[in-house]
C-alpha cells in the first residue's frame, strides 16, 4: 500500500507540474478593447447559467480602453462570474463595478453567495484547490484567473465572509490604459 500511495503521489505531482507549466506558457495577443464591452460579452456567454433569480448590476462609473490580451480576460471574468452564480444559492445579486485611481484600474465582482471561510481564502488561487466538493470541479479556474492577471502586470485580491458573498477584484496597471470615457452607468439585468 506504500508503494501504491508514493506511485500516486508522484503521479498526482508530475501532473500537477505539467499543467503549472502550461499555466505560464500563455500565448498572449494584445489588443486594445473596452473592458465594459467585454464584460458585457462575458455575460452574453454565461446566459445558460443565469436564471431569473440572479441579478447582475453593472456599476461602470468610467469605462476604460486597455491594451491587453482580450480573450483571456473574458476568459477570467467568466471564471468569477461562473463561481459567483454557483456560489448564490436562491436569489441573489452579482454586481460588477469598473473604477480607477492614478495607479490601477479595477474590475470588482461582489456577490452575495455563500462566501468563503477565512481559512480557506489564502488556498483559493492554488492548484487543484476548490471549495465547491464536486468532482467535475478541477480547482484551476482561480489559478489561471491569477496568472492571466499577472501576465498584466497586475493582482487579485479577494475578501469574503461567510453567508454574506464574496468580492474578488482585479487590479491592473494604469500604464494599460489608453483611454476613459465617464460611463455613469449602473444598470441592473435579470436573466433567465
């Protein structure tokens, strides 16, 4: 049973190395593109997983044109907003808000799901670690969120608290920006 438990450890690690290097072998395209718009498209694509118990507001006090790889940024807003829906249990609300200061650009994701015990908040962005216990859940979706925003020279952080929702934003560098145009907009849509 030693033998079989050190054959599947070693397994389960060369694996894991594997996909860590596919993890920081991303081929990025960069573009320019309205980080609104893309949001926008993101949700047009997770249309199947919204009902009509879920909300999404849009909270967009300025819209920002970056320079990024658009495609893997849709990639990482569709990774939150799928965990946030999965996250809402009944009815409830996701809000996304685009904001900025003189160093970053900000793109929050807050729901009002079930939240995330503290002791597992430092875990989320590991490999392999997933707080939802099913087994079509691998644990890379944070992790490839966090590399794609790091490529961009920027951070997630995340904050939560139990039976009140979790907020994960993302920073990237002002440095992106090309260009900003007051949006004042706050919108709020039901799907389903």
């Amino acid at each position: 049973y030693i033998d079989l438990a050190l054959h599947s450890a070693n397994h389960v690690l060369c694996l894991s190395k594997r996909i860590q290097s596919k993890l920081d072998i991303m081929n990025f395209k960069e573009s320019e593109f309205w980080i609104g718009n893309c949001i926008d498209s993101t949700i047009s694509l997770l249309q199947p997983y919204l009902n009509s118990t879920i909300n999404i507001v849009k909270d967009y006090p300025v819209d920002i044109k970056i320079s990024g790889d658009s495609l893997h940024l849709q990639e990482t807003f569709l990774n939150i907003i799928k965990n946030a829906i999965e996250a809402i249990e009944g009815p409830g609300i996701i809000t996304i808000k685009i904001y900025k200061n003189r160093k970053s650009i900000y793109i929050a994701f807050m729901d009002n799901g079930k939240g995330i015990e503290n002791d597992n908040l430092s875990l989320v962005l590991n490999p392999f670690y997933s707080t939802k216990g099913k087994r079509s859940s691998f644990g890379l979706g944070l992790t490839y969120c966090y590399k794609v925003i790091e490529k961009h020279g920027g951070d997630i952080s995340i904050k939560s608290q139990i039976n009140k929702g979790t907020t994960i934003t993302l920073s990237l560098p002002t440095k992106r920006m090309i260009d900003t145009k007051s949006a004042n907009f706050l919108g709020e849509t039901t799907y389903g």
